[in-house]
C-alpha cells in the first residue's frame, strides 16, 4: 500500500463552485501545500461527478498531489482519480482494495471507538477523525467529536497502527490549526495531517500545512 503524506487534505467540494471553478480550486490548493485533495459532491449525479473528477486530476497533474473521491469508488475508477476516501456506509475497505489494487490509496472516516477498532484492522492508508468541530459544508447528523474526542480516538488507533496516518476534518481553520496538532500529539511527537476546507485562500492552504509541519512529522 502506498505511503500516504497526510499533512493537509484538502476537500474540493462540490458547493464550492459558488467560490470558483472546481479544478481551479484544486489546483490552488495543491500548489500552496496541500499534500492531498479531495473531491467530494453529495448531490451531483455520476456522470456529473466523473466529469468533474477528471477535471480536477487534470488540473493537479504534475503536481504530485493525489486525488481521492469521497464515497463514490466507481467514480474514482472511472476518472483515474489516485484512490477513494470511504465512510461507515459505503463500500467495505477489504471490499474497495481488492477492486482497486494495492498501489490505490484507500482512506477511511473514524467517528467513534468502533469505527476506530475498524481502522486499525482495514487494509487503509490513512484515518480521517471527525468532525471536530461543527461544519457547514455538508449535513452531519453526527455530533462533533471535539478535541478530547479526536485525541482519545488517534490514541486508540495509534496503540495498535502507530504509522497510520491520521488527519481530522470539520471545522478546522488556521486559527484552530495549532491547536487541533496539539491534541493529535502521542508520545510527546506530533501525527496530526491537517484537514482544512474553509480557507481556499493560497495563505491559508500554506499556514495550515506550516502548522503542522512544526509540531508533526512529513
């Protein structure tokens, strides 16, 4: 399975094209830091989402960020997008790498401890923990974990997968950055990949990365 450099995803949202074209978005995003991308697009239909999944590789080409599809593994598969970020109801992870292959970069959302005993046994390349914080980019009938629960989670899956990528998502901006890495440190070493989509501003994109090059690992 690919090594995966969880610093900053970047979420390419489908109700961001309000802000900007899609692609355009992405490719701002993967030249000022971001270190993954993720499109994600709960109400486009899959031609729709194939079409703009192809735009987005296409526009972070050369850049040596991957992309990934939120949920949807044949949309993925049919853009040649470089993996899938999967939920608790979608596709089994066993199930989408068996499909996708081994160099496929296959991530998974925690939520809660069974979620997280799920991470640790799945064939993934990274965990996503959230939402931490409140979000207003898609409808979450989840309450958000907060810090406490971010930590208490990362800590569970990194007493069994110490090298498992973990990032958070929800809420997270560059005034919360630091303080999100902090709850993400273990063992005094910080593991935290930062997950920012509210700031689509070049700055930001860069201050959230900075942040957690400074207290985490590459």
């Amino acid at each position: 399975m690919p090594r995966v450099d969880y610093r900053l995803n970047a979420i390419v949202d489908g109700s961001l094209c309000e802000v900007g074209p899609l692609p355009e978005l992405a490719a701002i995003a993967a030249s000022n830091g971001a270190t993954i991308i993720q499109y994600r697009d709960k109400h486009a239909s899959t031609r729709a989402m194939i079409e703009n999944a192809i735009a987005i590789r296409e526009a972070i080409a050369g850049s040596g960020v991957p992309l990934v599809v939120n949920d949807r593994l044949d949309v993925a598969m049919a853009a040649g997008a470089h993996g899938v970020h999967l939920g608790r109801d979608d596709m089994p992870a066993a199930t989408a790498r068996q499909l996708l292959g081994t160099n496929a970069i296959i991530g998974l959302t925690v939520k809660n401890a069974a979620d997280a005993n799920a991470a640790i046994d799945a064939p993934i390349d990274y965990a996503c923990i959230g939402g931490v914080f409140e979000t207003l980019s898609k409808d979450n009938p989840d309450p958000p974990v907060g810090l406490d629960g971010f930590t208490a989670l990362r800590r569970r899956i990194a007493s069994a997968r110490a090298d498992l990528p973990v990032g958070a998502i929800a809420g997270i901006d560059v005034e919360r950055t630091r303080a999100v890495v902090a709850a993400g440190r273990i063992r005094g070493r910080g593991h935290l990949r930062n997950l920012s989509r509210r700031r689509h501003r070049a700055g930001g994109a860069s201050a959230a990365r900075g942040s957690g090059r400074y207290l985490g690992r590459a």
